[in-house]
C-alpha cells in the first residue's frame, strides 16, 4: 500500500524536522523566525507592564538578556558536538530542578526547609515527566521546552489558586475545572515582579536549550522509553503503597492543606493526592454488622438535637439558604468596628434556634459545605482535598430532599451563578429536585459588586415561595453569591472601619460591610415571612470564613487562649439560625458540626427523622463536632484526627457512613 504524504511522518521526528528547517537548511527562515519571535516577546512585556500591571521596573536586566538571546537565534553558532551533549545533559537534567524551585518559590516556600525525601520525590516526579517528552521528541530543546512551560504554568496556576482560597491546586481539582472559570471573573490576575521573573528566567531556559540543540541517535529514544518506563512503575509503587506514605508523611494532611502544601512540595501533594480520590471500605466493614449497629444506636433517644414546640404543625414550609462566605469574625477573638455588622442577627431571639456550626472548610470549596448540609454525610472521612459533589454524588444519593420529598413537599434549587459550578447541574437532578434556578433564569436581578446581591436573590426567592406555596409544602434550598471573593477594598461605597487590632485591612473591610448588607437583607426576609400565615421555617447558615488579609486572621488568634487545635477550629466556626414564624423552643448552640444541621433542621419542623438521622442525633450527644479540621467531645475537649481515628465510636460513624453513602442496598 502506497503511504501518505502525512504517513511518512513520524511525531517523534517532528523536532529534527524542525530543526533542519529552521537551523540548518535556511538561514531566511531562521532569521524570520527569530524576528517574529522578538516582536511576540516585546509585545508580551508591553502587554504584562500596562494590561495585566506587572512590576517590572526592576526586571530590565533579564528581560534584555532574553531579547538578546532571542535575536541570537538569527545567527547560526558552530559549537563541537561533544561540548553540546554535555550542555545537554546538564540542561536536561537541570530544568526539572529549575521548576521545583519555581513551583516552590511561587506558592512562598523554600526548598531548602523541606526535607531532602519530599525534594527528591518532587524532582523525579518532574523528571519523569521530562523522560516521556524526550521519548516523544528525541531531542533536548523542544524537551525542556515543552517540560519548562508545563510546570512554569503549573507552578503560576497554583500560586493564583492560593491567593484566591488559601491553599493551592488539589488533587481533585481536576473535577472543577468549570467552576475555576465560573469564579475567575471575580478576581484580578495580578503578575507580580516574582511572578514576572520566574517567567523571564524559563523563557532563558528554553532558549538556551536551543543554542545547543543537537539530533539523537534512534537507540537514545529506545534507551529513554526503557526507563521512563521504569520511573514511571517505581512512582506507582510508591504512591500505592500505604504504609511508606505513613512511614516517611508522604500522604496529604487532613488537618491543614496548606502545611501540607509546604512540607511535602506543591506537586508532589497534588500528585500523591491521586489515588486517594477513591473511599476504601474501613477496615472490619461488614454490612449487615454495621447496619444492625446503625439501628441499634437510633434507637435510643437522643435529647441534644430536640426542639419543642406548643403548636401542632406539620410538614411547615422549609426555606434553607447557605449564604455564601458568611462568617462572624467576633467568634475569632476581639475585632471591634466603627459600627456593628450583624445587629439585626444579634437582635432577633423570638421563635429562633441560633448558634455556631462547624463547616469543613475555609476560604472556598463551597460545595464541600452545600454537600454536608445535604446528605449530613461528614467531609472527614474522605482522602484530603476531595469533591463530593465531583466524586461521590450519584443518582439515589440520600439527601434531606429525597427525605422531604417521601413527607410530600415540592423542592427547588436556587444560585445566581453558572449551573456548571461545581457539577451542580448533574448533583441536583442526581438528588431529585423538581426545580433548578441558575443565572441564566433569572431576570435582571439586583447586583452588588458584579453579582447578585442577596437582596436581590431574597426578591427572587420570595417570588419562587409565592408561585409553588399553593401546591403544597415547600422545600427551597438557596445558595447565594453576594460576599464570594475577592476583596480589593475598592467595592463598597462608606465601608466598615476595624478600629482593632489597628491596621489596613482594606479586604476585611469591603468583606465585613458585604457581611453588613446580608444582615439587612436577611431581616427583610424574615419579615415577610412574619407576615405569612403559613407555618414556615427558616434555616441560614454560612458556607466558611472569606480570603482576606492573614494578618487578620493572626492579629484575632492572638487575642483567643487555647490550645493550637482549638485555635484553628475557630476559623471553621459560621454563624447559624434556624427561625420559625410560629412558637418554637428558644436555643444557642455553642459549635455544632454541619453534618448535624439537617437533623436539627427537622427535629424543628417535626420532620421524622431518619435512620441515619437517628443514629447521628445519638452520636451528637457525644460528639457534637465531627469535622474535617478536628472532633470535639460532650466535655468540650478538641481532638485532632491521628487522636480522633482511635476512638471506637468515631471509627464506627465511618462504617456507618460508608454504607448509606456507598453500600446501601
């Protein structure tokens, strides 16, 4: 058979080809292409120094390097083979150095703190990586180019991702790519002169691995496959095998991402966060044991969640709404205002259950939060960094709608925003919703820095209550929008003043006046709904603490004693209220964990409860806070979860949950 034009080419050869092209067959070609190089390289600093605001006053020495080297490339330079493939070897072997260093440097960690295993694996990850592309292409340049530019945008894209949440790219972050690109719009990138440089100095490397770029024999490919292979199966034992991730602390922390982040090294986390993707059965997991324990537990009575009430009402309307990033930073230490931001929450005490709830997360990853709520399925037994909503949701998933549906009420979703974030549009068909309200379909409403203002979401709201009331009780579940970050301090007209601890946090401010205005909107809810003669209940609750200044956050740990562990659980502390427009049992809770909510949500509209519900109203009394950052017993005492994991009760829940999560038949 005779062979195509396209067929006589292999992608392997693709470098050499080029190479041939544009270095050695005509010196038109590569003077033009060198020019057109040059013109994109001016054209990328202009762009980086006016559009996106780059330092770049002190990077004139490297950036004019580059540019030299750029037009260097017209020239053709004779250098002896010999001296090219020792250049060679050491670029090569350098580059995936280079870009530890930058992926480090880039997220505010030093390499030469971390321990000497946790670099080495970071290396040969990265070096592996650059084994494949040189199978690939059988030559050096094009290898470090393609390597350096891959992990030069990883190491950007992390940095980015931390200032934005907190802590950087997670291994399940390859489920949310839709939801980066949702929330992106709110935040500026910012090219910093460090982040500038890190892109002057790869630029350099890849150029000056085309001043010694040289041809391979066919052998080197061969060779290079062989032990890319061989890395690639030394890095798959290792990752899978358990016992070295707990011998030497390879595996991701559950208690803090960002001290894993930087212990570890930003890829080697990510990469080892992998396989953890998957929830294993707990060890001694027997179904029919652990769903005869489940039914004996609930079966006894638990008093913490109840809630009493003197009116005979059934199946009230159920209107719950986790407002986005709210928090209450007086629960941090002592903050004082120029004014109060939540004095219509202060002030409401009627017919209201109030308290703080434990979330599994901070400063993002709302969905982590939406599906505790939910399902009251805890966030802590899944590997670190996980995505319920991405991994685990599925069609069936029990879930406090499935629960008020079988009691006959008509559900509906609300979010001002795109239905892609999160896999929400799937999560909630897969959780049996009748209705869904995204951005898309609703009508020019109220905004506030760019997105919808909880005012307007509440007028949205009010309206969806009016049209589906008549059809029977109501559940409508609402996630709003209005205090999602950033905070550039620019967004709000006479913003709250922290008069103490007395610094500029200009983004704690914009957030704390946002707070203010949720506050507002919040109470003229409820007043409409004091207004309506049908029984209905009322549940908000935040989703977790913003991304603002860390000096703040530090400034108000100083003021708090505790022990280190009960420092951190404080920045997983949101404010909640459950309120209803008839007579009901007044009540504070000082922390109750999320995965309790819903339970407590429906001991006050007298909702029975469930099998798990009645199995975790009875865990409550002993553990009322079982979250992702530590478990807190009945005597107050916090545990972190190395501590945790050995009690018996706590090793039960996870057994427990597995099966209605995972193995409910």
């Amino acid at each position: 058979m005779k062979k195509t034009k396209l067929g006589k080419y292999k992608f392997q050869d693709v470098g050499n080809k080029l190479y041939k092209k544009f270095f050695e067959k005509s010196s038109k070609v590569r003077i033009l292409g060198a020019a057109a190089v040059f013109l994109i390289y001016i054209f990328f600093w202009n762009f980086m120094d006016t559009q996106m605001k780059a330092e770049t006053e002190n990077l004139g020495g490297l950036f004019t390097l580059d540019g030299i080297l750029i037009l260097g490339l017209m020239i053709k330079f004779r250098i002896p083979d010999k001296v090219k493939e020792y250049l060679s070897l050491f670029l090569f072997l350098g580059a995936p150095a280079f870009c530890v260093g930058v992926i480090e440097s880039l997220h505010d960690n030093s390499v030469a703190k971390m321990q000497f295993l946790f670099v080495f694996l970071n290396y040969f990850l990265i070096l592996t990586v650059f084994m494949l592309l040189y199978f690939l292409f059988n030559n050096t340049a094009w290898t470090v180019a393609a390597g350096t530019g891959i992990f030069t945008f990883y190491g950007l894209l992390y940095s980015f991702v931390k200032e934005f949440r907190g802590n950087g790219l997670r291994a399940a972050d390859i489920y949310a790519v839709k939801t980066a690109a949702n929330v992106a719009e709110g935040y500026t990138l910012d090219f910093t002169e460090e982040r500038m440089q890190v892109l002057l100095w790869a630029i350099l490397l890849v150029l000056t691995g085309f001043y010694i770029f040289r041809k391979n024999k066919k052998r080197v490919r061969i060779i290079t496959g062989a032990v890319s292979l061989c890395f690639i199966s030394i890095l798959s034992l290792l990752i899978a095998d358990e016992p070295f991730l707990e011998e030497y602390s390879v595996k991701p922390y559950l208690w803090e991402l960002e001290v894993s982040e930087k212990d570890h090294g930003a890829f080697l986390d990510f990469a080892v966060g992998l396989p953890f993707l998957k929830v294993e059965k707990p060890e001694g997991y027997e179904q029919e044991a652990v769903k005869s324990s489940e039914a004996a537990k609930g079966s006894r009575e638990g008093r913490g969640l109840k809630v009493e009430t003197s009116e005979n009402i059934k199946n009230p309307h159920i209107i719950a709404i986790m407002n986005e990033s709210f928090s209450d930073f007086r629960k941090l230490g002592a903050i004082e205002t120029n004014r109060p931001f939540m004095p219509n929450w202060d002030n409401r005490q009627e017919n209201v259950i109030k308290g703080f709830v434990s979330v599994p997360i901070f400063g993002g990853w709302t969905a982590n939060s939406e599906f505790e709520f939910l399902t009251g399925f805890s966030n802590a037994f899944f590997p670190s960094g996980t995505i319920p909503f991405q991994n685990y949701v599925k069609q069936g998933t029990p879930s406090l709608n499935s629960q008020l549906k079988a009691h006959g009420y008509t559900s509906v979703f609300m979010h001002p925003m795109d239905s892609s974030g999160w896999n929400r549009k799937n999560v909630y068909e897969f959780l049996g919703f009748d209705e869904a309200l995204y951005l898309d379909d609703m009508k020019n409403p109220e905004t506030l820095r760019g997105v919808v203002s909880d005012r307007g979401d509440y007028k949205i709201l009010k309206e969806e209550f009016e049209k589906h009331k008549k059809n029977g009780p109501l559940f409508l579940f609402n996630v709003t929008m209005q205090n999602h970050g950033g905070y550039t301090g620019s967004g709000m007209p006479n913003p709250i003043q922290i008069t103490n601890p007395g610094e500029n946090f200009v983004g704690a401010e914009e957030y704390l006046t946002l707070v203010e205005e949720s506050d507002k909107a919040l109470e003229e809810l409820l007043q409409y709904f004091e207004q309506e003669e049908e029984p209905v209940v009322v549940c908000v609750f935040g989703d977790h603490y913003p991304k603002v200044e860390e000096e703040i956050y530090e400034a108000l740990e100083d003021t708090v004693a505790g022990t280190p562990a009960e420092k951190t659980s404080l920045k997983y502390q949101v404010p909640f209220m459950i309120y209803a427009n008839y007579d009901i049992a007044e009540k504070q809770y000082e922390n109750i964990s999320l995965n309790y909510l819903s339970t407590l949500l429906c001991e006050t509209a007298g909702i029975s409860l469930t099998d798990y519900q009645k199995y975790l109203e009875n865990l409550y009394e002993s553990y009322p806070v079982v979250n992702v950052y530590g478990v807190k017993n009945s005597q107050g005492e916090w545990f972190t979860w190395d501590e945790a994991s050995e009690f018996e009760e706590i090793r039960e829940y996870e057994k427990i949950q597995y099966r209605n999560l995972f193995d409910n038949n």
